[in-house]
C-alpha cells in the first residue's frame, strides 16, 4: 500500500513449553488429558480432581501448569506430568463419583479393596466399582502411572487441610516438608491417614503398595477455592 517505515519488522512471540497425551477416555467419551513437561531426567507427577466434587484439585493443577509454562527453569534437567481432571464426568455433573456412581479412588486392586466402600457419609453400596479397576477412568490411570512410572506422585483433593504420606517411605518427608511450608497437618503417622473412616481401594495406596511408586495426599482447604499463591513454592520444591 506504498507505506513507508524506517523500522525493520519485528515479530513477538513465545513457545509453548508442554506436550499433551490423551491416556484414555471416561464413560462418557471425554478425553483424560495429562500435560507433560521437560524431555529427560526424573519425573514428578501431579494428579487433581479423582472425585468431581472437589474442584478446587483441578483447578490448582491448572494454575500449576500455567506456572510450570511461564518458568521451564524449573524442569530444567526433570520431567513433570500433570493430569489435571481424573474424573471428567464428575466434574461436569458436580459428583463424588464418576458417571455410573462408582467412586475412582475407591476402584484401585489394593488388599483392602471393597465393593461397598466408605466415605463421610457412610457406607455407599457399590461404590468400590464391581470389581477393583472396574471404571475406564481408573483403568486408564493406572495403566498411564505404571507407564510413567514417577519418582514422587502427589494427588490433590478436598477437603481437609491436610498431607499424608507413605508411613516410613520416602514421600513420608516430602508430605511434612509440604504441610509445614502451608501450614497443614501432617497427618502420615495418624491412625488411618486423619480419617475417621476407612479408605479402601485407594489409588494412593494402590501405587505405593503394589507398584512402589512413592506417594502423598494434598488435602486442600475448600472444595471450590484454592490459593495457588500459598501453595506455589511447596509444589515447586516437590521437583528436587
């Protein structure tokens, strides 16, 4: 259009640090997505939202994504997997329990296993699944961790303003770390974790018990809020 500059054109942009896999799809066709950061070296894995009630553990995963995107240097030499919704039809319906009522992190083959499992509110019939891994969301996320197979696994939810981890394993000091830099119980050493009710089938349980996979549990402080702010050096500091 015989415009003239005296300047030479620029360009702006930035790369977009992560990759994503889909490692499954829910009852209802949703795609279990997991992001993935760095290329070699030992990986951490953060995994949120197992029961769709409890948004508040997807959306910190989100904000930990945004922040692992905007400072690679914090990989650097890592790996870091992040599935930020486990239970996709949960979320979407706003239930404990994924789409044909069964509670994913009741559904794991530990020996504890049961069909009619237990939460806060008592004893739900058939809520352990019909048989352990018996839910494609389950299923699915077993087969990707076994494949990743992470140095530390840490899996967020609500609600309880706690951290447990593996009783004289190696996630034992990494769960007093996180609760002492957020202020949170530590609850590792407590008659069943904290709770006041037994945690059957559970993937935690499952990944340290039968594949040696280190562990830990984040209880946030709300189901719908979080802080991601008061959380991001104790995340940060689970990478070393």
């Amino acid at each position: 259009y015989d415009v003239e500059s005296g300047a030479s054109w620029t360009y702006g942009s930035r790369t977009i640090c992560h990759t994503t896999s889909v490692y499954g799809y829910s009852v209802k066709g949703r795609a279990l997505v997991a992001y993935h950061f760095g290329t070699s070296g030992p990986l951490t894995m953060y995994v949120g939202a197992i029961h769709g009630n409890e948004p508040s553990s997807s959306g910190i995963m989100r904000a930990w994504i945004d922040d692992l995107e905007a400072n690679p240097s914090l990989y650097a030499g890592k790996r870091v997997v992040v599935v930020p919704t486990i239970n996709p039809d949960g979320v979407a319906a706003g239930t404990r329990t994924n789409s044909r009522g069964v509670d994913l992190n009741r559904n794991f083959s530990t020996a504890n296993w049961v069909s009619d499992s237990e939460n806060s509110n008592g004893t739900s019939t058939g809520s352990g699944g019909s048989e352990p891994l018996s839910e494609p969301e389950a299923k699915a996320l077993a087969n990707f961790t076994t494949s990743m197979r992470p140095r530390l696994l840490l899996s967020f939810h609500a609600v309880g303003s706690l951290v447990v981890g593996d009783p004289g394993g190696y996630s034992a000091g990494y769960a007093a770390k996180y609760a002492s830099m957020v202020g949170y119980r530590d609850t590792t050493y407590s008659t069943g974790g904290g709770f006041e009710y037994d945690i059957t089938g559970a993937y935690e349980d499952w990944t340290y018990s039968r594949q040696g996979i280190p562990s830990m549990v984040i209880e946030l402080g709300s189901y719908t809020s979080f802080n991601f702010p008061h959380h991001r050096a104790a995340m940060r500091a689970k990478l070393n």
